[in-house]
C-alpha cells in the first residue's frame, strides 16, 4: 500500500483556502483516509474511488491560519483489515502572512 501528497510541498497563504490531495493505493478493502493537524484529526475531505477499487483519492480544503506555520499536515492510510497498517505522507507548513493583522496580538 502506498500514500502520497501530491505535488511538493510549498508556501500558503494565511487564510486563503487551498486544496490538498492525498491518494493511495493497494489496500483491499480501500483504505480509510484521515488528515491531521499536528495532532488534531480534520474532517472537511472529500473521497474519491478508481472504477477498480484501487486507488482512493481525497481531497482536503484547508485554510491555513498563521499559528499553523511549522505545524506538520498529515495525511495517514489505514487499511481496516490489518492492524497497525497505518501509513502517511505529511508536510511541514509553511505559512506566510502579509499583515500583522494575522498575528496573535
């Protein structure tokens, strides 16, 4: 079973909405896809199935907020079947601000 976020890894925007796609693939059943914030579990994700049942895709809309700058975004795949299947591919955040209004005063 393979996970993978796609594309590289790069600068957000605080407070401007992106889209992060995870897929993965070789888990029969499919694997249950589940995003972390550092260690905060995420729930606005969407999924997607291949025709063969292969390869799962999900899409997270996240908003990026300035404290999460050098917090760690995690997506984890698990196949249900097999115990301590777990596996993910995350990124470390780089979060830009153009204001000192994003910033906690």
């Amino acid at each position: 079973m393979t996970v993978h976020l796609e594309g590289e890894n790069r600068q957000f925007s605080a407070n401007k909405p992106t889209e992060i796609v995870c897929k993965t693939a070789g888990s029969r059943p499919l694997a249950t896809i589940t995003w972390w914030k550092g260690n905060t579990k995420l729930k606005k994700s969407k999924e997607r199935h291949s025709e063969d049942g292969n390869i799962t895709t999900s899409v997270l809309t996240y908003v990026p907020s300035a404290e999460d700058n050098g917090i760690y975004l995690t997506c984890r795949a698990e196949n249900s079947l097999i115990l301590g299947s777990a596996i993910e591919d995350s990124w470390k955040l780089d979060v830009l601000c153009k204001c000192t209004c994003c910033y906690p005063k």
